[in-house]
C-alpha cells in the first residue's frame, strides 16, 4: 500500500509531446511545496525507461503521442509498475478520457486548446487541487480494482416485481467523486436487470463527461443508464446519471417523481452535488430510499447521507480497503451518518440484499 502524507515529497513525472506543456505543467508542480519534477518525457517511449529509473510517484499524461500514445503507456504502467496518473486532456477528448480511467487513471484536467495560448494557465489551479487528492490516494486499491471481475447476483427465484411487498426500497441514491467511474461500473453492471428501484447517481465531473460516462455504463449495464434531463420520471430499475455543471434534485409532480435540474449555491463546493441530490432524495422517499457513498476527495455527501438516516432510510459507504480516496466515505463514517461500511466488491450484493430482503 502506498499513502502519501502532508510531509513526504511526491515525485513527478510529465509525459506530453507539446514543449509547452512540459513547461507549464512542470512549473506548475515544481511550485507546490512538497512536489519534485524528477523529469519530462516526449512521449511513452521516452517515458517506460524514466519511469523504471525514477520511480515518480505522480505522473500526469498525455493521450495523443507520436510512437506510442498514452493509453498504451498506461496499459503497461499499471501491469509493471502501478503508479497515480493524471490525464492532461485535450478538449473533446470525453470519451478517451473515460477509456484512460478505465485502465487506471485516477483523476484528469481537460486543457482548452491545443493552440499554444496563455489560456492553457486555467490548468493551474485545477491540477493543484488534483495534488491535494493524490496525497491521499492508494494506488494498491486502483490496481485491484483493474483484476478484479465482479460475480454475477443470481436472479431471484421469482421475479420481483416494484409494487411487491418484498421491495424495501424505491430509490438507491448514489454519489461518487475520485476513482468513482469505475467504482460506479463495478456496482451497476452487476444489478439485474429486474432491479425493483430507480438509482440515482451523482459523479462530480465537468458538463460533456457526464453524457459520455452515462453512455459507457450503459453499453456495460443490464439496467438502462442515461443522463438525467428535466422532468425525467424516476422508474423502477433505470439509472439516471446528474449532468455536470448542475445539480439533479427531486420533486414531486402529477406525472410521478421527477428530475429537476437545479444551477449551483454560493455553497456548493462540487458540482453536480451529492448532498443536493441525496437530501431531496431524504425529504420525498424517506425510509425507502438507500444512499450509497463511494470513494472521493472532500466532504459532499456526508450531509445527504446524514438527511438520508434522519429520515429511516438505509445508508452504506465503500470501506477503506478499497476506496481509492477515503475522503468522503470516512466524513460520512466519522459523522455516524452511515449503517454499514462495506467493500466495492461486495456493494452490489449489499444493495440487493437491502432492496429485496429474503423472507423468513
């Protein structure tokens, strides 16, 4: 297991095939106290041998590279030597981001152009936020994350129908930040597809992901996904995923429970925002709603996971063992705002056990 403290040095390595970029992105890290470039790579040819001699500790990447791109670096870093890895993204690049998170980036920044222009300093302040997370991730949980196939749940004996008294719960309320994108395909394509509640889902990620993430886990899910629209009716057995740059909230109207998309508060750290999701979601389902809290930076979704239990519904969080950041479970943990503390693989199952209790 490797966690990095406030005190230890992070070792960076940058590996883009713009000069540019090398530079900026290098000052960049070389003026967070704590961080040490050990180096710069023009692509993953040059970057293979540097990362066997150096070590890094960090290593932020480009995709598009002459010889041999990024997700073939990435494909042999996390085989030989698993490592924390930030994309720079070119913008319009969603879906090659979300296949490199897929082979074990943790995190990502979408730079503006690929024109060389002052505009590329917005990068700044973001890949300084995405320092503050490394510090508290575990790569070993990543790696794991990568060889590991999630078991079928055997269908029930008898189809389980919504209005059944058997199904406890109408809602499973999901929110999900660093390392959630693959935590969220691990649990979602192991639901069936006679999964008797709606599943909401909030992953914090920018305008544009969000439409292409929801798709992806929708070619790898039974269960219908989609990014949620205004007005969309929460149905059994769908998945509505929040659209970056706003928040999905609740509310009751004639047609049945509806998505309302909702712009940002003054106090919104992240956005779409889980708390938002998770207490509208308290305050109309009560105890039939399940919240579900996954790996992530920060402290969104300790105050919906504490709307959700005050209101006898039903509250897990992903466990420390495997959670990529235990930021956000732990808060929620730490503030007895959850029942049960359980690991990624077997969350599924835990749903399912919660949603269609046994009888007897």
């Amino acid at each position: 297991m490797k966690v990095h403290s406030t005190t230890d040095t992070i070792r960076a390595l940058v590996v883009d095939d713009s000069a540019y970029l090398r530079r900026l992105i290098s000052s960049t890290l070389s003026a967070i106290p704590g961080v040490h470039v050990v180096g710069t790579a023009f692509n993953g040819t040059d970057a293979i041998p540097m990362t066997l001699r150096l070590k890094p500790d960090l290593i932020t990447l480009d995709l598009e590279m002459p010889q041999m791109n990024g997700y073939t670096f990435l494909r042999w870093l996390m085989q030989e030597q698993p490592t924390s890895t930030i994309i720079v993204s070119s913008e319009g690049g969603e879906e090659n981001v979300l296949k490199a998170l897929e082979l074990g980036a943790v995190d990502f920044i979408v730079k503006p152009t690929r024109r060389i222009t002052p505009e590329l300093n917005v990068i700044r302040d973001v890949l300084i936020e995405k320092i503050r997370i490394l510090r508290n991730l575990r790569i070993d949980n990543v790696k794991r994350r990568l060889v590991w196939q999630p078991p079928e749940i055997p269908a029930p004996a008898c189809p389980v129908s919504p209005t059944q008294k058997g199904s406890s719960i109408d809602l499973v309320a999901i929110g999900a930040s660093t390392g959630g994108p693959p935590a969220l395909q691990t649990i979602l394509s192991q639901l069936p597809e006679d999964f008797p509640a709606t599943v909401t889902v909030v992953q914090h990620m920018p305008p544009k992901f969000t439409r292409y993430f929801s798709q992806r886990l929708n070619d790898s899910c039974r269960l219908p996904v989609k990014e949620a629209e205004e007005g969309d009716i929460l149905l059994p057995g769908r998945v509505l995923v929040a659209p970056g740059g706003a928040n999905m909230v609740l509310r009751q109207a004639s047609a049945g429970i509806v998505v309302a998309l909702a712009p940002p508060s003054p106090e919104d750290k992240y956005t779409p925002s889980v708390n938002a999701m998770m207490q509208s979601a308290a305050e109309l389902f009560g105890k039939r709603v399940l919240g579900v809290l996954l790996t992530g930076m920060g402290d969104d979704g300790r105050i919906g996971m504490g709307a959700i239990k005050a209101a006898n519904g039903r509250a897990i969080a992903e466990s420390e063992e495997t959670a990529i950041v235990f930021g956000m479970p732990g808060e929620a943990v730490r503030a007895g705002a959850v029942d049960q503390v359980v690991p990624l693989d077997k969350i599924a199952r835990r749903i399912w056990s919660i949603c269609v209790p046994r009888e007897g």
